[in-house]
C-alpha cells in the first residue's frame, strides 16, 4: 500500500511538470521526456516498409479494430498469425504493431498515417516496456505518461473510440530489473485512467507465470515475447472484452 501511494504521488508530480511544459507557448521538446516527444525510425528499412504498409492499408479504410503496440503486438504477425486471423481476420483489424517501439514512436505513427480516413470502433493498446529495460530518471512515470499520451491521441483523432489498455507484460525472472519496473508502471495505470471514458484497463498476467512467479518457456520463449501457446491464452482471455467494444460476439479458440 504505502509503495502504491509513493507511486501514485510520484506520477502525479511529473505529470504536472509535463503539463506545464506542453501547456507552455512554446514548450521545447526537451523539456519533455522522451516519451511524448514523436518520434521514428524511418531509417530502419524494415520499420520503413512496415509503416508505409500501414499507411496505405488505412488509407482504404473500413478498419474497425486497432492493435498497437511494439514486438509483442508486432508478433501477432507471426507466432500469433493463426490465432490473430481466427480472432480479427473478420473484423476489419489493423496490426500497428512494430518491433522496439516505444511510446514516443506510437504518437509520431499515428501521427504520420492517414488516421483520417478511418473511423474504429476499438483500440488495444500495449506499449512501454522497451522503454524500461534499463533505468533512467523518472522512468516508470514517464512511460506512464507516454501510455496516457497514447490513448490521449487516440480520443483525440476519435472521440468515440473504446480502448482496452493492456497492463506492461512481466518480463524475465521474478527479480528483473525490467519487471519491476513494469510493474510500477502497472501500479500507476488504475490512477492515470481513472476518469476516462471508454477507457478499460486489464492485467492479463496471471496468464504468464507459474506458482514461483516464473514465465514458462512454452508462453514466452524468451521471457519477454508470447508463443503459440502464450498468444492462444491471450486472445481467449481479452476477447470478451474486445468483441463488446466492437459489438459483435466473442470467441474461443480451441473450441
């Protein structure tokens, strides 16, 4: 309890300090952390053709459901490929997924892309650990803040828009560093999106651990990215949520 409140207070004094940079005349960029402050990889071949894909499937519109995110959303693509076209294949979905990205990378993509020419019902979010492998100042506020950014612009281009905030998946062993810090990101999240409308937060971690907290090799490989197995478990578990915003009916894979 007393390590949620010190957190909770801790978030609420930088994002004020990011509110009186943003609402300042001309607030500098550097006066932001990195993670509301757009950004690219348009020199990275692959993230290149990747947005650009994006972008021109967009551009044709009728998309109904988003998913963003970085490698794990990105992985959909692949360990999760019969399972994403088992779940989304039939509604109009979009995989804004991209390995590596942070938070800041989420806003200058949906920035860049003709977001104009769709109106989606839904968005699933999950974004933030590649900003918290190592530790730097203020870094579990700051993704929080890029999470909030995030959602933000999507209420903003969609205001009717319903979103379902995945938590920052547990990485690596119980006493990881990344882990930790995932977590206290995760114990900001309730007070962030408190007030929101159409706004759902969900913690699907239960999902990846064993009785010693431990990820199973058969969920994620590498203790950091879902499986088959890992992405079956995931689908099942957020679509009932995923099928309400939308307005059609669940599934279950496997059955």
């Amino acid at each position: 309890m007393k390590q949620t409140l010190h957190l909770t207070i801790r978030f609420a004094l930088v994002l004020l300090f990011a509110a009186l940079c943003v609402s300042g005349i001309h607030a500098q960029d550097a006066a932001l952390p990195r993670t509301l402050v757009p950004d690219n990889k348009m020199d990275v071949a692959w993230w290149k053709a990747r947005h650009e894909a994006n972008c021109a499937r967009i551009a044709q519109g009728n998309v109904d459901l988003l998913l963003i995110g970085d490698s794990i959303t990105h992985g959909w693509d692949g360990a999760g490929k019969e399972i994403q076209e088992f779940f989304y294949g039939d509604r109009n979905a979009v995989n804004m997924g991209f390995g590596g990205d942070q938070p800041q990378h989420v806003l200058w993509r949906l920035n860049d892309a003709p977001m104009d020419k769709i109106q989606p019902k839904a968005a699933v979010l999950l974004i933030g650990i590649n900003s918290l492998w190592s530790a730097w100042p203020n870094c579990e506020e700051n993704v929080a803040l890029g999470i909030k950014a995030c959602v933000d612009k999507l209420q903003s281009l969609y205001p009717d828009i319903k979103i379902l905030v995945l938590e920052i998946f547990v990485t690596h062993g119980p006493e990881s560093g990344s882990r930790t810090r995932a977590m206290a990101v995760n114990d900001m999240l309730p007070e962030v999106f408190k007030d929101y409308k159409n706004v759902r937060l969900l913690d699907i971690n239960d999902l990846w651990l064993d009785a010693d907290g431990n990820i199973p090799k058969n969920l994620m490989r590498d203790g950091v990215h879902p499986g088959r197995e890992g992405y079956i478990l995931w689908g099942n578990r957020v679509d009932a949520v995923v099928a309400e915003m939308l307005g059609v009916e669940a599934k279950t894979f496997g059955k």
